[in-house]
C-alpha cells in the first residue's frame, strides 16, 4: 500500500540520517564517535547537532525534522508529543498529563513544567466505594468516571508560549498529516489492537476509532486514518489551548461525561492550570541531578537512592553482582517505604523534600542494610525524617544544537487509559483518578501503597512515579533519560543513572542490561531474564524473595560527550527509535 506523504518524508529521514555519506553529515565536525572502537555490545546512534529518542519511529523522525527546520528541543518537543497520540495510542496523548524537565541554555536554568491531572471539583474520597464498602474496580479503572482533567495540551500550550520558536500550527501539522492521511499498521500496532479488543469495544467510540467499521480488527499493512482525532488536532493547531478548554472541544468532552455518569464540566476544563515548579536537585558522583519534584515521587526518591549507594562500593562490587544487586534491593525497600507516607501534591501539603534527599539520611539508611541478609519488608516503616529536615506511560528525551534539553514523561495511567474515547473528538481519556490512593491500606493500579495525602480531593493532582531526568555535567546537560512503567519507572531509571555514572557503560549497553525492582511491598525481588543463575542462588539465599519479571519499562536516552550527541532507544517495547542529525 503507498505511504501517505508524511510517512514517505519520515521514511527518508530516517535512511538520510543513518547513511556514512548523508547530507545529515555534511556539516559533520572533525570529533569522531568513540563507539567506532568498537568497544562494546549495544551501540548507541550518534548525531551532530541534535537528537530525538522515544517510543516511535514516526514520532522520532517528526521530533528531528522539526528541529532541521530551526525549531528548538521545545518546538520538537511538543511536535513529538502530539504525534505520538497519534501513532502510540495506548499512551501517547491529548487526553492525558504529565510532567517535563526543561533545561534553557539561554537562562541557564533547569525548570519542571508540572501537566499532572486534577480532580474535577465534584470528585471526593468515597467516590468509587459502593454501599457495602467494596470498590467498584470497573467505575475506578474504565469508565468515564475515573478521569482526571486531561492536561497534556495545556502543558504543550505552555511550553510554546513561554519557550518555543514556531506556532501550534507548525508543530501541529505533522500529527494532523498522520491522523487525516492514515498511517501504514505495522507489527506492534496490530497485536496491541487486538489484544486490547474486549476493553476497547465496549466503548462505541473507542470501537469506531480501533477497529474497522464492520469490527474486525486492522492488519499489517493496513492504512488506518483517525479522522476524529485529526479534527481535534485541527482545532488545537488553530486555536491553541483555548480550543481544547475553551471550545467545541471542551463542549464535546464535558457533553459525553454528561450522557456517561463522568465527573468532568466545562468549569473544570476551564479552570485547569500548569504549574511550573523547581527540580528535585542531588549529586552523585560528581554530576549534577536534576529530576521531577513532587507530585511526582520518582526525582526525590532517586535522589535518595543515589545517596545511599555512595556508602557501597558498588563499581567495585560489579555490575550484576550478588553483592550490588542486594544493596540496591535493599535500598529500594527503604525508599518505597518512605514514599507510602511521606508524597502528596505539593500544593496541598508541605512535603519534606529537603529530608528525604539528605546525604546524612541516607548514611543514616545504609548503616542499617546488612550486606549478608535481606532485611524483611515487614520489618520495615517510613523513616523518621525529624532529624533530617530543613522542609502506560511513555516517555521521550530531546536536546537541541543549542543546548536546550527537554525530556517529557506523559500518560494515559494504563495502557489505552480508561479504554474511552470522547464522541466526535478521537481523543482517549486517561484513568488517572486511579493514582490516588483509595485508603492508605488499599494498594493502587500499581500495588503502591501511599498516605491520605494523597487520597481524591477536589483540584488534587495524583502522586506518581513518572520522573524526568537531566542528569548536567559543568552546568551543561549531559543525559536526558525517563520511561513508562508504572512503578517500575523509579528503579528502571536508577539503574540506567547507576549503569552510566557508576560502571562506566555507555547509554545502549545500560540500557539493555537486566533490570530489577523492589517496591517494599510485596516483599519480592522481581529481576528480567539475563542475570546469572549462580546470583539468583546466592540472592535467594540472602533471604530474597526473587520472581522473573517480564521487561521493565522503556527508557528513551541521549547524552552529550566530547561534542557528539548520543541517542538510544529501549529495545524492549518495539517501533522505538533514537535518531540524530
């Protein structure tokens, strides 16, 4: 079937870009790619001037045409965001929220841009408990009635106003291209569909927008349009965010909560606002972290993990090692506890950052990890901080020629979110009033426990475990990296931070090395397949709890070094690609 002309452009990028003798190399500078020694087993792509990595080829190769024709990592950004709704619709969104890291190289500054959803005003903490006590985990989980506010295209609106160079129709055009004209189904889209099928057609909408009109379901090869979601996006490409929250968008949305038993009101749309914050800041090792602060728990707690593993040897301990693999279990026990009490939104509590990521907390951690045996969850509790105070997810990772970096992690919560699609608009809601926590003895989606703090309340954004990174050498950004997955995204961007900083790798070799997780409870160790079965043994043999995981999460990195940018996609989810130029 011939490829619509966005694809045919996005196609011929990608072969100009990866081609020894491109034009993508004709303003080349004389530093060569150390990775041409052939030194290890993953190679990451290299670029000259710039690079894009996320979670789709299209996405990708849209992100660095915008950046060809003189946008900046933000203008990229917001392009990359927007198409990814359309070719990563399990996650990719304007129906969602989430959180980015910016680094301005004009300003010097590193700044969050807070896009988190809020509870619409009728939302309260009863909400999805029936009569008799029980949750209602359909209601909770995939109904109308368990979004947030979408805030995605208030973010975006955001970004481009306080820090972009080109209009929303600009950015805008290459996603309205792809939903209008269709895009070409490949492998990964045609499973994801049609396992997704039972949940997705009980939504007439969602029925209509996945799947043929007859019901059947699109194949490899098959063109697949979105027109609904290509009127949406011409109507953001024109009038910004005032269409999303102001108009006949706004109109659709708050008509179809309406007919369905949802929560969210014009008012709501109306009344949503981003919040700009400061970064989670720490250092380890020398380099300078800047990562997402609250509500996030993801930037506070790796700080914190990362100060603990400076009492251990862990270069020395080995990457893989019994040893190493046992501090950090132990270390993500204590950090996961800590986060079931102490993180809440920021704009309704005061939380004790300043504590959780003091050097002297985590000494006073480390001193109580014993190096022989694991220490039972049961037998661990939230730290006391008095001592220590002074007060389906995707991700993608940008920097720029000038130096701009953003990395934005942004959400449906699960994969197709809610599984509804607003009629008339194509968008998919996200089911993000799930991140609350129910009662602090209710585990979440995640099996996260957490605190009243972050129990639904009216404008409350939901904690969550999404965390951008920029991790900056001599003030300069040198590794922009985040994931999807869940609870699983704090642990999998630590090791990516622990594999690069720590053992040395370069970012495709910590990339595809074998992961663990520990989330304190339930007490078990989860690891993926490729660790050796002498360690298991030896774990297990610690007191550890250790389960085989599927793959965790898909981080999407770059780096700066030596005048060279470097990009590498997480080969465990399929169609992600890095691409420089």
């Amino acid at each position: 079937m011939t490829q619509p002309p966005l694809a045919r452009r996005c196609t011929a990028l990608v072969l100009a870009a990866i081609a020894p003798s491109g034009a993508a190399f004709a303003q080349a500078p004389t530093a060569q790619a150390p990775i041409n020694t052939y030194n290890a087993i993953h190679h990451p792509v290299v670029g000259r001037n710039g690079m894009v990595a996320s979670q789709n080829f299209l996405a990708t190769g849209i992100g660095v045409e915008i950046l060809r024709r003189g946008g900046n990592a933000i203008d990229a950004g917001v392009a990359v965001g927007l198409a990814l709704a359309v070719t990563l619709p399990r996650a990719g969104n304007v129906g969602g929220g989430g959180f980015i890291l910016l680094h301005l190289a004009e300003e010097d500054r590193t700044v969050v841009v807070d896009f988190r959803e809020t509870a619409p005003a009728a939302a309260h903490a009863d909400m999805f408990f029936g009569a008799d006590g029980e949750v209602d985990n359909d209601e909770y989980r995939f109904s109308h009635k368990s979004s947030a506010i979408p805030a995605s295209v208030a973010g975006f609106d955001h970004l481009l106003r306080n820090y972009g160079t080109m209009s929303w129709r600009e950015v805008a055009q290459p996603a309205i291209d792809l939903a209008r004209d269709g895009m070409v189904v490949w492998e990964d889209l045609a499973v994801n569909l049609a396992r997704s099928k039972p949940r997705l057609s009980a939504n007439p909408a969602s029925r209509a927008k996945f799947y043929r009109p007859d019901g059947s379901n699109y194949e490899v090869g098959d063109l697949y349009r979105q027109p609904d979601l290509a009127w949406t996006l011409e109507q953001i490409a024109e009038g910004g965010a005032d269409a999303f929250y102001r108009g006949e968008i706004a109109r659709r949305i708050a008509a179809d909560m309406e007919r369905h038993n949802g929560l969210i009101t014009m008012e709501d749309l109306a009344h949503y606002r981003v919040v700009e914050r400061e970064p989670v800041r720490g250092a380890f090792r020398g380099y300078e972290i800047a990562a997402m602060s609250a509500p996030s728990s993801g930037g506070m707690h790796i700080v914190q993990m990362l100060n603990i593993f400076e009492n251990f040897p862990l270069k020395e301990m080995g990457y893989g090692s019994a040893d190493a693999m046992h501090v950090m279990a132990e270390a993500m026990k204590l950090a996961y506890a800590d986060r079931s009490r102490y993180l809440g939104d920021p704009d309704h509590l005061d939380l004790p950052v300043a504590a959780l990521t003091s050097k002297d907390y985590a000494a006073e951690l480390a001193r109580g990890i014993s190096l022989s045996s694991a220490r039972p969850s049961s037998d661990i509790g939230p730290g006391d901080l008095a001592a220590y105070e002074s007060s389906e997810t995707t991700h993608y990772s940008i920097l720029d020629r000038e130096g701009n970096a953003l990395v934005n992690t942004y959400t449906l919560m699960f994969s197709y979110g809610s599984g509804v699609v607003i009629e008339g608009t194509g968008i998919l809601m996200n089911n993000n009033l799930g991140n609350f926590t129910l009662r602090p003895d209710i585990p979440d989606a995640f099996g996260l426990l957490g605190s009243a703090d972050n129990q639904i309340a009216a404008g409350r954004r939901p904690v969550s475990s999404m965390t951008p990174i920029i991790v900056l050498r001599d003030g300069r950004p040198f590794l922009l990296t985040g994931s999807p997955g869940g609870s699983r995204i704090i642990t999998t961007n630590l090791q990516l931070l622990v594999n690069v900083l720590e053992h040395g790798m370069n970012i495709a070799d910590a990339t595809a090395r074998p992961r663990m997780h520990h989330q304190w409870r339930p007490d078990r160790l989860e690891v993926e397949s490729g660790f050796s079965p002498d360690v298991i043994r030896a774990l297990r043999a610690r007191g550890h709890d250790v389960q085989f995981s599927a793959g965790m999460g898909s981080l999407q990195t770059v780096m700066f070094s030596d005048g060279l940018y470097y990009g590498y996609a997480d080969p465990r989810r399929p169609g992600a690609m890095a691409l420089g130029y």
